[in-house]
C-alpha cells in the first residue's frame, strides 16, 4: 500500500500503452470499419438499384406482354375476319358451280329430251309410215311417196 | 491454503504485500523480505509483481489488438477479429455518446483504459492462492497478482488521464480561459472589486473540484479492487478451518467470484467513462 515509484512506472507505461493502441490498433481498425462500411452502402445502394432496374424490367415486360396479347388478338380478329371470307367466298364458288352444273343438266335433259322427242318424232313418223305403209301397201308405193311421209313426219 | 505457522493476520498480511524493490535502510538495493522493510524503503522502491502483471497484461493486449488490426481489412472479418472490432466498436459508440469535441487521442485512450483495467482486474478472478504458492515454490515470497489492488497503478492512470485533461484545458482554452474557470466561476459577479474577493472562494472551489477528479477516479477503482480481494484472502481463509468450512468457502468462493465478474467489468467502464466525461470537459467551456 506504499505509494513509491510504481506510480511513475505505470503512468509511463500507460502512456505508452495509449501510444501504442492509437497508433497500430485504433487507427487501423477505424479505417477497415469505416472503409467497410462504405462497401456495405455501396453494396446496398448497388441492391436498391438493382431491385429499381428489376422493376423497370418487370414493368417492361409487362408493357411487352400486354402489346403482345393486343397483337395476338388483332391477328385473330384478322385470321378470322379472313376466315370467314374464305368460307363466304367457297361458299359463293359452290353456289355458282352449283347453279352452273344445275344450267349444265338442265341443258342436257333438255337436249336428251330433244333427242328422246326427236328420236320419238321419227319412231312415231316411221309407226305411222309403217302404218299408213300397211294400209297404203296396197295401194301407194313406199318410194314414189317418200317425201310425202317425210312431211307428214316432220310434222310430227 | 495458509501454512500452519501463519496467523490468520499474518497470513492477511503476506497476502496484501507487494514484492517490492528498493533501497534498504543502510543503503543497499534490494528486494524487502516483508512488509516493514518494504515500508522503510520509502518512494525509493518499487513494486516489481505490480510493474510485471500490468505491463505483462497490458502488452498481451496491444499484442493480440495489433495483430487482429494488421490484418484487419474491410473484408468478411474471421472471429478474432470480430471480437476485437466488437470492443472497439463498443468503445467507439461511448466514445460518442459522451466526447463532443474532436480529438483523435480520447477513443485510444478509452479503449487503452478500459481493456487493460478489464485484464488487471480480471487478475482478480485466479484464485488467491494459487500464483503466490507456485511462486512461492521457486522462491519468491510476496506477490500480488491483481495490479489494480496497488494504488500505484489506479493513481498512475488517474494522473496520467489528469495530466491530460489540463494539457488540452489549457490548449484549447488558453491559460486565461483555464485560469478564468478556476477564479471566475461558479460565483460571478460584475463589480471588478466583488470579482475580486470572490477569487480565492472560487478559486478553492474549483481546485477542490479539479483535483476531487484524478483521486475519487484512481480510488473508485481502488477500493473496489482492493476490497474484492480482501473478500477473496478471507474466503481463502476458510480453507484452512476444516472440511466443512472449506466446502462452504468453495461455494462462497465460486459465488463471489460470479459477482465479481460484473465488478470487475464495471469498474473498467467507469474509469473509461469517466476518462472520456473528464476529456470531453477540458475540451468544453463551460
């Protein structure tokens, strides 16, 4: 409990140990404190702005989904505008082949019925040259009066 | 532990004695063979246990500190260095809480106070007997082991923060503002002649205050100190008064130590922060 040199001896030593603590531990420690700190705002304002890009982005995409799906629509819209075209158009193509087939056979049962008529004409001309040929037999040649029953049948 | 020829007094007394160096009575230097001869030797002596523990503890800090500062970098830091950035920050945040002023010299020193009084005290914590008898063992015959128990060493540091606090009072006040608030205050008055006799009442009430600071700093930690120890050479007592007793001192030994880790902790932290107020005072006009 005497106070004696000690004393001094431990303020020197005090001293020196602040010294040494300023020098090679404070010093050094507060500068890699403070420089990481800086890394860590940087780092986190790098995050902010990459999250404010991110939504940039998403909005972006967004924007292009939408203009895409308008797109598709209009080119659906088109498809089946042009759809229904195609199937009016074959439509009206159908109905005009089938009114010309229509044209086709009706001219031809017109012209077989002529040429059934026609046919009819001279099968009826003949019976009744064949028959006025049976009754005439006996008293007209067939020859001498052709053009007399040619007339007859061209009557018919 | 206490040998068999020793008084309880006796052995209270080796206990709180220093090793001390110095010179003898008739002139010779040498080591004191007990307490009275270390007495006599007056300011001409040393505590050599005291002078080697701190310096010891104090270089084992700035070691390892200055080591885990080498390689700091603003990287991932690994566990050491985790650890002494946590007291530097630590520090640094109590520091700021009470410093206004700039000055690049006060964090150090907290920090400087705070862990090498934390690592004297600590001292504290190894059983009483255990360094004394190893020692003991290879001749020595007094030692005491917590150098925050020698007044020496808590008025070393007292003063040494004194010191500093009147350099910068007086760098950044001046010696007129220095002085001014040693006279001028706390009565004031405006009549130059009222002033005037009210100079030596100032006067004494700022000097007391002034040197109230290095001594209540240096005591504080002190007394605390000195009186953990002192319960820890009673509690030591016990060992050598039977089974029973000695069972009891155990737990008693245990329990106050656990208490005395919060002690020891406190105090370093009080002297830091109080080093850090008496600074920032010096710094501040007031």
């Amino acid at each position: 409990m005497n106070i004696n040199l000690t004393l001094f001896g431990q303020m020197i030593a005090f001293a020196i140990f602040v010294w040494f603590t300023k020098q090679f531990v404070w010093t050094p420690i507060m500068a890699a404190l403070e420089e990481r700190k800086g890394k860590i705002a940087n780092g986190l304002a790098a995050a902010e702005r990459g999250q404010h890009e991110q939504e940039l982005a998403k909005k972006h995409a967004a924007d292009e989904l939408r203009e895409a799906k308008a797109q598709a629509a209009e080119i659906i819209g088109q498809a089946q505008k042009r759809a229904s075209g195609i199937i009016d158009e074959a439509k009206e193509n159908a109905r005009s082949e089938g009114g010309r087939l229509l044209t086709a056979a009706q001219a031809e049962i017109e012209q077989e019925a002529n040429r059934v008529r026609e046919t009819l004409r001279e099968k009826v001309g003949e019976l009744a040259v064949a028959g006025a040929e049976k009754i005439l037999r006996r008293e007209i040649n067939a020859d001498s009066h052709r053009d007399v029953v040619d007339a007859v049948a061209k009557q018919l | 532990m206490a040998s068999g020829t020793l008084t309880s007094s006796e052995y209270i007394k080796h206990h709180l004695t220093n090793l001390t160096f110095g010179q003898h009575p008739d002139g010779s230097w040498g080591m004191a063979h007990s307490a009275e001869e270390a007495a006599e030797m007056g300011f001409m002596a040393i505590h050599v246990d005291t002078m080697l523990w701190s310096l010891g503890l104090g270089i084992l800090f700035i070691f390892f500190a200055a080591r885990a500062a080498k390689s700091a970098s603003s990287d991932t830091p690994g566990g050491f260095q985790n650890f002494v950035e946590w007291i530097v920050d630590f520090i640094d945040e109590s520091v700021r809480g009470s410093f206004t002023s700039k000055n690049d010299l006060v964090a150090p020193l907290a920090m400087t106070a705070f862990v090498w009084i934390f690592l004297m005290n600590l001292m504290d914590l190894v059983p009483v007997d255990l360094i004394p008898w190893l020692l003991g063992l290879l001749g020595v015959h007094f030692q005491k082991i917590v150098p925050s128990t020698d007044p020496n060493a808590t008025f070393g540091m007292a003063i040494g923060v004194f010191l500093l606090t009147m350099y910068y009072s007086i760098k950044i006040k001046g010696v007129g503002g220095f002085l001014g608030e040693l006279t001028l205050q706390p009565f004031q008055a405006n009549n130059i002649v009222v002033k005037v006799l009210l100079i030596p009442v100032n006067f004494f009430l700022e000097f007391v205050s002034l040197i109230a600071k290095p001594i209540s700093l240096s005591l504080r930690l002190f007394g605390n100190m000195y009186a953990g120890e002192m319960i820890f050479i009673l509690i030591a007592l016990m060992y050598s008064a039977g089974i029973v007793m000695g069972v009891f001192g155990g737990a008693l030994q245990f329990v106050w130590a656990v208490f005395h880790i919060l002690v020891i902790t406190l105090q370093a932290f009080i002297f830091m922060t109080l080093t850090v107020v008496y600074m920032d005072m010096a710094h501040s006009e007031h």
